[in-house]
C-alpha cells in the first residue's frame, strides 16, 4: 500500500496523467450451487470492470460519466480486460457465511488507451478539456471556523462531491491534505487571493473556489424553538488571468423545538452548513459557466460529418454552420469529394442537435438521413447522392 500512495500522488500534483496507474480494487461474486470455479471467474471479471471505472474516473467527472453511461459501458466497460495491462491477486476468499467469492487485486489500467477511446467517442474533448477545480478554505475573519473544525471537514467533502457532479474535475483527499499543508505552511503577505492562486496553479487547476464559513448566534426565537445559522462564501477565480468569476453567500438555519445538547448544536450546524454549501456550489456553477459561455470555452465537442453531396451542397452546408449562432468554434477537418467532416461545440445534447442540423438543412432543401454510431460523431447522408 505504501507504494500504490508513493505512485499515484506525484499525478495527481502535476495534474498530467500517467500512462499506466496501478489501483487497489475488490469485488465479489455470488457463488450459485457450490460452484466456485464459475464464481471466481465471475469475480474476476467484475474486479477488473471495478479498476477498469477507476480509470475511467480519473479522467472523467461524475456527471460526464452519468450523461454518457450507455456509451461508456458498451464501449469500454465491456471490454475491461483490453484496459488493463496486467494485475496481482492480493487476496481471494470464499466467504461462506455470505456466500461470495471475494478478491482484492492490484491492476494496472491503461489510462492512456482509455483516454484515446473517450477521444475517440468525443466525449474527451482534445480541445477544451473539462475544467478542473479546486476548492480550498482560507478566511482572516475572527469568527470563521477554523480549518481543524470537524463541521469543515465534513462541508468540504460535500462540496467537492457536489462540484464534480457539476461536470468539473475535483482532486483527491489525500491531495487537498497537501495542498491546505502547504498553504498553512505559507506566510501570506500581501494580497491573499495571489499566494492561493499560485498555490491552484501548482496543482494545474483551472479554477480556484476559496471557501470561508462561519456561524451565527445559537439562539432562541421567540421562546419557541432554538435555531443556528451558518454562513457560507465562496469567491471563485479563473487561475490562468486571475480574473475573479463570482463571489457568493449563502446562509442556512437548523431549528430545534427543544434545548439542543452539545452533539445536537454541532449536528444542527453541519447541516445548515451543508445546505447553505449547496446551495453556493449550485450558484456558484451558474456565474463558472456564464463566465466560460462567454468566453467561449464551453460546449460540448462534435465531429460531424457529411457524406454524398456536391460541392455546391457542401459549401452551403458550411455556410449554414459558420452563420448558426448554435455552434461555436467551428473548424474543418476534412473536405474531400463527396466527404466533409466538421468539428463544432455545442451545448446541445446529441439527439437535439441532431434534429437541429436536419431542420435547419431541410429549411435549406438540402434532403438528408442520419447513421447512428456510437459516441459524440454526428453523421449525415444525402439520400439521393451525385453520380
């Protein structure tokens, strides 16, 4: 274990992935009839599936993972294995009081060929690569919960999880340990905001959230019920310029109809605190991706392409796309006899932008039908093709 930390670290500081990353992973498998032979096969399959989506992770976030989950388990998921460059069995047992066959394995995936597969399906993009985040606590103010408090802990977990749910690349535990060490260890002089970004661009990151939290008064209203109030900030800055995105604050309350103990107070914090981060992080995502829109550097990647038309044809079909307000960094790839293909940005998903381009041809008399294949690759076919 010592080695698999010494391996994967130095990654995840520099922020460029490894060809090959070993993982620990474990899985099981229900064994049917006293047949453990067919369990331990079964098992094994489902152990590299486990490393194999650990690879995937690395790479991806949370909510690009769910929007493309069909197309990642049909073109990667099923063929795990592929993706693994070799493993060890550090453990197999038959468990019998549940039944299972279990086993742990230390693998090595090949991040780089599932890298090149995302590529491929479009759903990596080579161009605008999904934006990574880093989230880290700093505040001057005397009521702010200082870092060590387990309620910060606890915020911050959720943040991060609630953030990679929102398309961005977040960094480990282990990591953001590192990377807060590193900023206790700084004495800070002149503008704060400087020092935390250079810290984020050590890490590679693109964007930097600088999160504070504090509460208010444990009081009594209206000698009722007992309410605590936590308060929420975040100021969000873009790393390469240093341009400030949005500054957010968010307050939530907890009540309680009786006189909370000690563990109850510290309870009703977490909590507010926890719905008053949410809420941030969801505003705060709003002002990321206005900010990025306008600049241009969001929207999903397509390659597009259409085959069987006339030259004629085609140039109308560019000039369709280079004047649509839909698409965005449009360039060509290829443009041979009867063969065009396109790369654009959109932030339409694949079926609406699909009937989009078909509308907007046929407004054109422009006829055409649609192949589906797999990934983020729009095809078009003239139905009557020139001789």
């Amino acid at each position: 274990m010592k080695f698999l930390i010494a391996f994967v670290i130095p990654a995840l500081i520099f922020g460029f992935p490894l060809q090959a990353e070993e993982v620990i992973v474990n899985a099981s498998a229900k064994i049917y009839s006293g047949d453990t032979i067919l369990a331990k096969d079964q098992a094994i399959k489902n152990v590299l599936l486990a490393a194999v989506k650990k690879g995937v992770g690395s790479v991806l976030d949370t909510k690009t993972i769910n929007i493309n989950y069909e197309i990642i388990k049909n073109q990667i998921y099923r063929s795990s294995p592929k993706f693994i460059l070799d493993y060890e069995v550090l453990s197999e047992v038959q468990n019998y009081n549940k039944n299972l066959y279990e086993i742990i394995i230390a693998a090595n995936v090949d991040n780089e060929k599932i890298q090149q597969k995302l590529k491929a399906l479009r759903i990596l993009q080579h161009r605008i690569a999904n934006k990574r985040l880093m989230v880290l606590y700093y505040s001057r103010i005397s009521a702010a919960t200082p870092i060590d408090n387990e309620t910060v802990a606890a915020v911050l977990s959720a943040v991060q999880e609630s953030f990679a749910e929102q398309s961005f690349l977040t960094f480990s535990e282990q990591t953001m340990k590192q990377a807060h060490h590193s900023l206790e260890k700084e004495n800070i002089v002149g503008r704060p905001v400087d020092s935390l970004i250079a810290l984020a661009l050590n890490y590679n990151a693109n964007i930097l959230v600088i999160m504070g939290m504090n509460t208010g008064e444990n009081k009594k209203q209206k000698e009722t019920f007992f309410k605590v109030r936590a308060r929420i900030h975040f100021s969000v800055y873009d790393t390469a310029s240093g341009q400030q995105i949005a500054e957010t604050n968010v307050e939530a309350n907890e009540i309680s109809v009786k006189q909370p103990s000690d563990l109850e107070w510290k309870n009703l914090f977490v909590n507010a605190a926890k719905h008053a981060s949410l809420e941030n992080v969801r505003q705060a995502t709003e002002h990321i991706t206005r900010f990025y829109q306008e600049k241009g550097d969001l929207g999903q990647g397509y390659s597009v392409i259409f085959y069987g038309y006339s030259p004629r044809r085609e140039g109308l079909i560019i000039n369709y796309l280079e004047n649509s307000n839909e698409f965005r960094n449009l360039a060509e790839l290829k443009n041979s006899f009867g063969y065009l293909k396109m790369e654009l940005y959109a932030l339409k998903r694949k079926s609406i932008l699909r009937r989009s381009i078909t509308s907007g041809l046929l407004e054109m008399e422009i006829e055409v039908v649609t192949k589906s294949i797999p990934g983020n690759n729009l095809y078009f076919i003239n139905p009557k093709p020139m001789e």
